[in-house]
C-alpha cells in the first residue's frame, strides 16, 4: 500500500562535483562523517562528500569481516564505484535516517559499515547479534515498524515539506526479509529518497539504508531487493 501526500515540487539541488576516480579501498571513517542521513537529505550529502575525501586518500586495509556486504553487492551507481569504511563497532553516528532510538547499542553484538561513491548516493548496514531469535524477531519487527512509518513520522516532524513511502514487500530470505521506500521534500530543497531493508536470520538482525537525492521512481528497487537478499545470505558466512 502506498501512502501519499500532496508533493509540492522542491528545486534540486546542484551536484556535487566527484573527485577523480581512484581504485576501491577500505578506510575506518570517524563517527563525525559516517553517512547514515539522519540530518536529511542536505547533511547526507555532506556527510557523503567528507567520508569520500577521506576514502580516496586513505591507504587499504584488511578485508571486510564477514556478515557484512561487500561494495559492489550495492545497487550498481551508473558513474560511479561504490567504496566501504571498515566494519566498526557500535551504531554509526548519526544513526540511521528513521531509525533514531530503535536500534540497541550491544556491547560486542552491534556493528556498522558506511558506503559511499563519488556522488550524493550512500548506504549503511547495521547488524545487531540480539540474545535469542526471539529478541531479534522483536527488533525486527520493530525496525519494519520504524521504516512503514517514516514518511508519516516525517511529515509530522516538517509540515511544510512532504513525504511519501512505499512497502515493496518481503524478500524471500533468512526468517524474514522485508523492503521499504521513503521519498521526503523539505520546502525549497532537493527531494531525498531511502531504501530500508530489514531481516532475521536466527538471532541476528540486519538493517540496510540506500539513500540519494531524488523521488522513489530514481530508487533501484529490485537491485535492492537482491543487495537485502544478500546481506541475510551474508550473515552465514
């Protein structure tokens, strides 16, 4: 089911200008410029940008730990490679767009990982290791909770702008999969778009966050829907 308000057009903002193209390598960013978008749209493109810089200039580290997705198991960027901080402990700061307060910080049990590109498009993955599948369905089911409610939640928070979201539906995955949109429009400013994807496998929860600027038609969807596949299939190795 889809849930709309009346959308008044914002002007896009300009593009930000990408910095040249460098081979992929792996950097633990600072909490400071970890892009996870919960500022909007504005401040995950800043965000993005200052984690970008830093990726570029890095030097390469070890290997991702498992259970996390790899950046090129994102949605394809049609001019850009995607590239990945470290797997670190804890929740990014920000937390993730929608998702303030819901997710638990366990001590050992909570990690992140924060992609960006060249562009304004970034993600984050969050894994929580909760202390029985009975605790992860709950967490589970609260973050879908969470991702159904963030356009109305939004909207509430911004009465000027507006909001709409989307449910694509499950993925057929671990013990559940499940696959949100959210487009908002803050007055006099570029439209942002979101990607949820929320899963169970045993005890362990995983949440993902596309983001871009845009509307839900610029969302790749059904690459996503295979990035959420992906990271439940990940959780096993």
């Amino acid at each position: 089911m889809r849930i709309r308000t009346v959308r008044r057009t914002a002007p896009h903002g300009p593009a930000p200008s990408a910095p040249s193209a460098r081979p992929c390598r792996t950097v633990r960013l600072p909490r400071s410029v970890r892009a996870s978008g919960s500022a909007g749209p504005a401040g995950a493109v800043a965000a993005a940008a200052a984690a970008l810089a830093l990726l570029s200039a890095a030097p390469a580290t070890a290997s991702p730990a498992p259970g996390f997705l790899a950046p090129d198991q994102l949605p394809p960027h049609a001019s850009s490679p995607w590239r990945a901080g470290d797997v670190t402990d804890g929740l990014p700061d920000p937390e993730p767009f929608c998702m303030d307060g819901s997710l638990p910080d366990e001590p050992g049990g909570t990690h992140h990982r924060v992609y960006g590109t060249e562009y304004d498009t970034g993600a984050v993955q969050v894994t929580v290791v909760s202390r029985t599948p009975e605790a992860a369905g709950e967490l589970a089911a609260r973050l879908e909770r969470r991702a159904a409610g963030c356009a109305a939640d939004w909207q509430a928070e911004n009465p000027d702008g507006t909001a709409d979201g989307q449910d694509y539906g499950t993925v057929d995955a671990g013990d559940s999969a499940h696959v949100y949109g959210v487009h908002t429009a803050p007055p006099e400013s570029e439209h942002g778009v979101s990607l949820f994807g929320i899963a169970r496998e045993g005890s362990t929860v995983t949440l993902v966050r596309w983001a871009q600027m845009g509307t839900l038609d610029d969302a790749p969807v059904d690459a996503f829907r295979g990035t959420t596949a992906t990271a439940v299939h990940n959780l096993r190795h």
